[in-house]
C-alpha cells in the first residue's frame, strides 16, 4: 500500500475534527489535511501549545482555514462545552479523528470525574465526544470516525472487576487495557452504525513505533526515540489512510507495514483476538454509557 502524503487528494469542503492536535501524530494528522485543503478543527488541552501549533500549521499553509478549540478529554464538561461549540460552528463534520491520549504515567492519577487517568482520557473521553457530535457526523455523507489505538492493545485485557485500577494498578496492563478499549469501540461502533442504516465508516489505525512527546514518561523509550522510533509525519500515515482513502470500510485497522508493524509504509494491521470479542465490546460500550452518562446508538 504505497500510500504517502500526496495522494490525500484535494480535502476541500471537508470539517476535520483533530484531538490532540498540538503535537505528535495528532498535529502532523491536522497539518497534513489543512494543507490540502481541508477545515480543521485542532481540538488541544492546552491552548498556548495549540496556539503554538496553530502557527506552525500557517507557516506551512498560510491560507489554511485551522481553528483552535479547548478540549479536556479528562473532563466530561470540557467535552460537552467542546462538542457544543463545534455543533454551533459547523453544521458539518465529514471527519473526527479521536487522537489524544496519555501513557504510562509512573503513578495512578485521575481525571476530573474520577477515572483512572489513561482509561478517562483514550477511551472514555472519546467515547463522550463521538456521542456528542455524532449527530453532526452521521448526517454528513461518508463521514469517517478514526480512531487511533496501539500495538499495546495486544497486551490489553478489560477487567471490568478492576476497570479504573483502584485495587491493583500497573501502568502498562492500564495503558494495554485503553488502547484495547479504544480499538474494541472503535469495531462495535462500525457494527452499530451498520445496524442504524448510516453511512459513516469507523475504523482504527496505530503509528507502529514513532517518536513523540507520549513516550516521555517511560525512560527506555524515550531513549530509544532517537534511534528506533519514526517520525511522527511517518507515524500519522496510518490514520491519514484510515482519513482519507477510497477502500476504508468499518472495522479496518491500518499501521506501518514494516517488521512487527513498527515501522513503513501503511497497510493492514493485525487486530488481536480479544480485540474481536464482540461480547465484552458490548458490555464495554454499556459500562462506558454508565460511566459518562453519553447514550447513543442503541444495539438493534
């Protein structure tokens, strides 16, 4: 699959919603779209970082239309006055790439609405944000939801006895089960989709080994960056394929093609067997509803 840059083809007309947008694969996803054409909406944590991607993006393409707009995915209100303000701006939203993410903080730490901080912000907080633009994305003719997992997810196991870490917490097996959760929503909401009669493609992608700002926490990665990891333009390839490309249909999953799917060009990605089980995608998407008090899509 020689797929690169150019041919993300012309973007234009399209809303482009990006979390974590002001660095890493989030930004270069952001960067690549409005540079060819595409409305994006740079959805960052902190505003003086995004304010400062946000130019670097107009360095690049100064009539690129790129808005900034504070999102907190550790926060359940930060998300709603998110997903209010863009459903006021844009009647449209032909793409959402759920982005953002934390890993492996050293010690157990939660979001504003008491979860554990790596659960709340990869899986819960998007789950929050899809539900509330969906509405704009599903009455966009062939909008796509992408939403960016890990080769981590094949060590993820859902403890639903355990699922916030409270009594036992490992930050790895916490970072597994996220990055799990985040592909195993990304499969049952295609399903669900389907089974609404609506168009909308989801589908997954994993930057293989790439070196950004997420490893920083975890000392061997970080050294490691320099040396292993690509860069994060090489790195947003998969979710840019996911984005954009004319053979992308629900439940695919996209990652560098390279050895061990750390490095290359983008192809298909090996999903890992507890990442199929539909029945714990269920009872997730049910627990998450519970959880953010976000209800959308009811199973047929």
């Amino acid at each position: 699959m020689a797929f690169d840059e150019t041919q993300i083809g012309d973007q234009r007309g399209r809303v482009a919603v990006v979390t974590g947008a002001n660095s890493g694969i989030g930004f270069e996803t952001a960067r690549a779209l409005a540079e060819h054409g595409a409305t994006v909406v740079m959805a960052c944590r902190s505003v003086e970082k995004g304010e400062a991607a946000l130019a670097r993006v107009k360095e690049r393409a100064p009539d690129a239309d790129v808005t900034l707009m504070a999102l907190d995915l550790a926060s359940l209100a930060s998300v709603a006055a998110f997903a209010e303000a863009v459903a006021a701006r844009f009647e449209r939203i032909d793409l959402l790439v759920n982005n953002a993410g934390v890993m492996m903080p050293k010690r157990r730490s939660e979001t504003a609405d008491g979860f554990e901080l790596q659960l709340g912000t990869n899986h819960l907080g998007h789950f929050a944000l899809t539900g509330a633009l969906l509405p704009r994305v599903t009455k966009t003719p062939g909008a796509r939801v992408v939403t960016v997992a890990s080769l981590a997810h094949r060590m993820g196991r859902i403890d639903f006895d355990d699922l916030q870490r409270e009594r036992r917490y490992k930050r790895m097996a916490a970072y597994g089960q996220s990055k799990l959760a985040n592909l195993l929503f990304s499969q049952e909401l295609g399903r669900r989709l389907a089974a609404a009669g609506a168009d909308t493609v989801s589908a997954a992608a994993h930057p293989g080994y790439t070196a950004t700002n997420l490893q920083n926490t975890v000392t061997t990665f970080k050294l490691a960056n320099p040396i292993a990891g690509q860069s994060p333009a090489r790195g947003a390839l998969p979710t840019l394929y996911a984005a954009v490309a004319p053979d992308v249909a629900s439940g695919d999953y996209y990652g560098p093609c390279g050895p061990f799917e750390l490095r290359g060009r983008p192809g298909r990605a090996r999903i890992a067997p507890q990442a199929r089980d539909e029945a714990v995608a269920q009872r997730l998407w049910s627990v998450s509803e519970e959880l953010t008090g976000v209800r959308f899509l009811s199973p047929p």
